[in-house]
C-alpha cells in the first residue's frame, strides 16, 4: 500500500482551501497520508485526532468542526 503523498503548489492558492481554517487545513494535508488508494478514511473525529494531532490538545468536537469545514468546501 503507497501512503507517501505530494503537496502540489497550487494547493496553497485553491480557493476551496483558502476558505479553510489554518488548522482545517493542516488536517486535510494530514487525511492524505491516512487515507487508503481510494481516499478513503473511516469518519472518526476520534482517530483522525489520534493520526494527525496526537500531541495537540484538540477535542474530538473540534475535528469534527474541522471536517464538516472541509466538507462545506468540498475537499471531502
């Protein structure tokens, strides 16, 4: 299974991920290494926090409010 993925340039200008928080984004960066071939992540605020943010002191509310952020921009 290949998990090593590319930040492309025009990420950083993408108006869909410029209508995203900081932290929104550094989150969708994180999905794509956690994600299968498919792009497919189960939805667990719980686990994502577990996979990207092990260390940092976000709830599981908050990713979730994260995610429904990057759903409302249709990144996910």
């Amino acid at each position: 299974m290949s998990r090593i993925r590319s930040i492309k340039p025009e990420f950083w200008t993408s108006a869909q991920v410029l209508e995203c928080s900081p932290n929104a984004r550094l989150l969708f960066i994180g999905l794509w290494n956690f994600c299968d071939d498919y792009g497919r992540h189960p939805y667990s605020p719980k686990q994502c926090k577990a996979e990207i943010f092990p260390a940092d002191p976000f709830t599981a509310n908050q990713i979730e409010a994260m995610l429904f952020e990057l759903e409302k921009n249709n990144l996910i």
